[in-house]
C-alpha cells in the first residue's frame, strides 16, 4: 500500500540538494523548536556522511528511504501527545 508523503513534491525529489530542501521543509511542521532543531542537525550531518556518494542507484535508495524515513518521524510525532 502506497502512502502519502509528508509534504506534497516528495515525487519531484531527484537530487541530494531537492532532498536537503524538501527535508528541511518537514521539519517545520515537528511540534517544537528543539525537536525541529535535532532533525536538522540529523539532516546536516548525514548530508555530510554521504558527500561523496557518486553511484546514482545508491543516491536514488537513499532519497527513497530518506522520505519514507521523514514520513514515519512526522506521524509520530503528529499522534504522540506533547505535555502542554
């Protein structure tokens, strides 16, 4: 079953930096600042990790699993109840 990503244009992402953008973007829609703040620390630094990365059936797993991996972080952090 096919789900819904995040954010509409997730279908348009074919390179790191649409990635590196269309990430940031959900990341504005986690519930606080500190929480946004450590995804984009996250992001940063596995854009750093895999810099160097030159093979383009790699770049495509890794710009699937990256979306999938943001879709799962945003549902759970819109079904989790956050203290008030």
């Amino acid at each position: 079953m096919w789900k819904m990503p995040p954010l509409p244009g997730a279908e348009l992402v074919r390179t790191p930096l649409q990635l590196y953008r269309y990430l940031f973007r959900c990341c504005r829609l986690l519930p606080t600042q500190t929480i946004q703040q450590h995804y984009k620390h996250t992001i940063r630094q596995n854009f750093k990790i895999h810099a160097d990365e030159d093979d383009p059936k790699r770049i495509e797993q890794i710009i699937k699993r990256a979306i999938e991996d943001s879709d799962w972080i945003l549902s759970k952090y819109k079904n989790m109840e956050l203290p008030k």
